[in-house]
C-alpha cells in the first residue's frame, strides 16, 4: 500500500500511459506519443498542480531505479509532510536519460518543479514494479486464500530484493 496521494494520482497515470500506448488501429505509438509531449512540455508544466500524471507522462522511460527502497519509502510519503524526499537526493538514486535533462531543468524552474519530478519518479517506479496490478479491484472473499498465498510470495520477493517485512 502506499500513501493516498500516490495510491489516487497512480490510477489516473496508469491510465494515461495506457491511453497513449496504442492508437486507433491497436498499433503500439506510446514512444511517439511522450516524444510529442516533450514538445508540448512548457505548456503541459501548467498543469503540475492540476493534473501532474498528465506532466509526468512527457517523462515517461526517462528513469532507472539503482536504489528501490528510495523509490519505496517516498511512495509511502505525500508532497508537505516532513518525511517527502528532496528531487536532490532522489536523484542522486536514479539513472535520467539524456533527453529528460532539458524537461527535468524546466520543470526546477516552476514553482513546485522539484515535488512534481519525485512525484514522476515515484509514478514511473510504480509502473515497473507491478503496481497497475495491486491497483486492480480488490478479490472477492472466494479469493482470499488465493490472495494470501500471493502475498506471501510477494512478501518473499520483496524480501529477496531487500526490502524488510511489513508487519501485519
């Protein structure tokens, strides 16, 4: 689980990356589609209060995750507690392709620019790791069993990764 500010703003990412990943004929363009948001970039930073999953699209890719515990603790985090990472310091945790560095230099200049780019990095890492799944309606209570197996297994895996165990 995460904190309701990612729990809410992941769902409606997830569904814009998926409104972008085919057109009308089922072919993938999601590639061409965030390289046409790059270009719509300055405009789109309008919205980083408003609809920041619709920004953070345009930087869709642009990350690699060497320090996933990072990328989990700040999901459990909102923008205005004490405990939200610092862009500074999670960037230091993450690989940024070259094209992001203009989009990410814009987004500092704007008011709120350094929040937006943990909430896109958190967004992005969310999206790898499987949590379009969790976001899934929850099982009925003829799936309980079932789900208890997986998230056993799913606490071992995220043990295997490094993570600690959640107390339940």
């Amino acid at each position: 689980m995460t904190s309701f500010y990612f729990e809410d703003i992941f769902e409606r990412y997830a569904s814009e990356i998926d409104d972008l990943r085919s057109d009308s004929e089922g072919k993938d363009v999601l590639k061409k589609r965030v390289r046409e948001k790059h270009s719509e970039f300055p405009f789109l930073l309008s919205m980083i209060d408003t609809a920041p999953e619709m920004v953070a699209s345009a930087l869709h890719g642009a990350f690699r995750f060497s320090a996933p515990k990072a990328l989990h603790a700040a999901s459990h985090t909102e923008p205005g507690d004490g405990s939200f990472p610092a862009w500074d310091e999670l960037a230091e945790s993450l690989d940024i392709a070259p094209w992001a560095q203009p989009l990410i230099a814009q987004s500092l200049k704007q008011d709120g620019g350094a929040d937006f780019l943990v909430t896109a990095a958190v967004l992005e890492w969310m999206l790898g790791s499987g949590a379009i799944a969790r976001a899934a309606t929850p099982s009925t209570s003829d799936e309980d069993e079932d789900s208890d197996d997986l998230g056993e297994a799913g606490e071992e895996w995220l043990s295997e990764q490094g993570f600690d165990a959640v107390d339940r």
